[in-house]
C-alpha cells in the first residue's frame, strides 16, 4: 500500500464544491485580445500543429496551465465567446494547437486515436460498453482508469450540445479524501489497496484483460485518483476474485460521496465551448441525456488525453 495522505486539505482551490458555480472567475477564462487577433490574422496557419506558430497563445495557455490547473482549481473553460467570427471547422483546429501545447496527446484505444468522438453509439456500461459510447448518466470518474499509464489532463470540446441533459458535473478528489480521512479512515485505507479493473476489451493478443492498481495514491506532494466503479465490479468479476466487504463498503462509499449534490460543480457546456482538467484530481461524469434525431445534431464532444511535458 503506498503513503497515505493524513492531514486534511483547507486550501478551498482544492476542496471546492458545488458553490464554485458562483466563482465563474476562478475557471472561465477570456483570452487576451491580443491572442485572438494573432490567431485570426493566421487563420490559414491553424493547421499548423507546431508550438512556437502562435507565441501569444502558447504563452497564454502555459500560464493557464500553471495558475488553473496545478495551483487553482484544476481546470478552466475556454467558452465559445473567445471564437466569434471562426468557423467550426477552424475551432476545432484551435482546439488541437492548445491541446498540443498543454502536452503531448495520449493514444486512446487499439486503433491509435488521440482524438475521440464522445457521443452515444447505442452501447451500455452494464453490457461492457465505454462510458463514452453511451447516453447513460451518474458514473463519476478519471479517465483511462483501465491504463497503466493515466493521463495528466482530459481536453473535451463540445461540438454539439444534446437535446436535453448531458449536464456535465465534476467533483474534486480532496473534497472526497477529506470526508472519508474525517469519517471512515479505515475504507479510505482500503481504498489505497489495489482493485482489478477492466480494460473494457482494449487490450492486445496474450494481454490481461485487467489491471491492478489502487485508486489513491499520495506521491508526497499530490493525490493521485483513478476511478470507475463500473470497471472495478468487472474486473474483479474477470479475475474470480470476490470484492471483499470491506472493498465493497468502500466503493461504494466513494460513490455515494462523489455524487452528493453539495460537493458535485455543473456546468453545461455549449456548442465550441473547451474544457480542460486534471484527471488525478477531479472525477467527472455528467447527467444522462436525450438526442436529436437529425444525426447533424446529436450530442458530440471531442476529447483528448494529455500528458504533461
């Protein structure tokens, strides 16, 4: 078991709840005019994936990087006001350069995607879908918690809103590792043990079809969290090996923090609107939702997985 975060976190960038709703500041962010202009006077450059076309932006962005998400709240909101006057089409080339500039893109599947379409392709979590593939809703999470190596940071453009529902909700990790460290110490101790979690069939000939990991880790400086349930009840369903009481308590204490209405953020993100945060430190999920029936319309984000550099 690793080191275990024991002191209780006061800092409120880090232990924010549902009230962050009200301290739009702390994660909406208006770019400079200065970067705007530079980014439409080279609107021919956007597919121009190279770091150093736009300095501007590139200086902007790395300053988000460090006041947003390592010292602040561990995200921020690029909303789609930033963009008048710029097609999809060159929104989504933006989106790609400051993806690139917070990091290197992570490969998300067997077919080498580093960028993958969230929208509802009729599966389901019970019947061994992704998350992303579904219109299902409440399964608080970190991305890739299936993957040995977890990204640092989830980008997501919205191209599409749905119908109705897909509210996003985001919940930070200390805000949970307070309440069980205060309330529950010995779950969250289990919770530091390593768990099966299913690779959900992205794994190669002669592969596990699981990892074993934990879903806490305290490195010292920073809480690490990988989470999602779903996997873990899988994974240990793959491997023949029961989930203790104990494990089973805690999971579900986790769970049943995570989606207490006072500590989860919501936020719903409308069409060319970006989003980027920490997936060591936030889960996220969102509410289930309703389509359209023109295929033009239906819900659709991009997302990227992003490592630091």
């Amino acid at each position: 078991m690793s080191r275990i975060l024991q002191k209780i976190i006061v800092d409120e960038d880090f232990i924010w709840n549902k009230n962050l709703e009200n301290n739009q500041e702390k994660f909406l962010v208006k770019l400079s005019s200065e970067t705007i202009d530079q980014l439409r006077m080279n609107k021919k450059e956007l597919g121009n994936i190279d770091k150093l076309s736009f300095p501007k932006l590139k200086n902007e962005i790395n300053e988000l990087k460090i006041r947003k998400i390592l010292s602040g709240v561990g995200f921020f909101i690029i909303d789609k006001k930033n963009f008048s006057g710029f097609s999809k089409d060159e929104i989504k080339k933006i989106y790609g350069i400051i993806c690139n500039m917070l990091g290197t893109l992570y490969i998300q599947n067997v077919n080498s995607d580093k960028i993958v379409e969230i929208k509802d392709e009729g599966k389901s979590m019970t019947l061994g879908g992704r998350y992303h593939q579904t219109r299902e809703g409440g399964s608080y999470h970190t991305d890739s918690p299936h993957c040995t190596n977890v990204p640092d940071l989830v980008g997501m453009l919205c191209i599409n809103p749905a119908k109705k529902g897909g509210t996003s909700k985001f919940v930070s990790t200390y805000t949970i590792h307070n309440q069980l460290l205060k309330e529950q110490k010995d779950k969250l101790e289990a919770l530091y043990e390593k768990f099966y979690f299913d690779k959900r069939g992205e794994f190669k000939t002669n592969e596990s079809q699981t990892i074993f990991e934990p879903i806490f880790v305290f490195d010292g400086y920073k809480l690490h969290c990988r989470f999602l349930k779903d996997y873990i009840v899988a994974g240990h369903e793959i491997q023949n090996q029961p989930l203790s009481k104990l494990q089973e308590a805690s999971l579900n204490l986790l769970e049943e923090i995570s989606k207490n209405q006072n500590n989860i953020f919501s936020y719903d993100l409308k069409s060319d609107d970006m989003i980027f945060f920490d997936n060591h430190r936030i889960l996220h999920g969102r509410t289930g939702f309703e389509d359209y029936d023109d295929e033009n319309r239906k819900r659709l984000f991009l997302r990227t997985w992003i490592k630091f550099e």
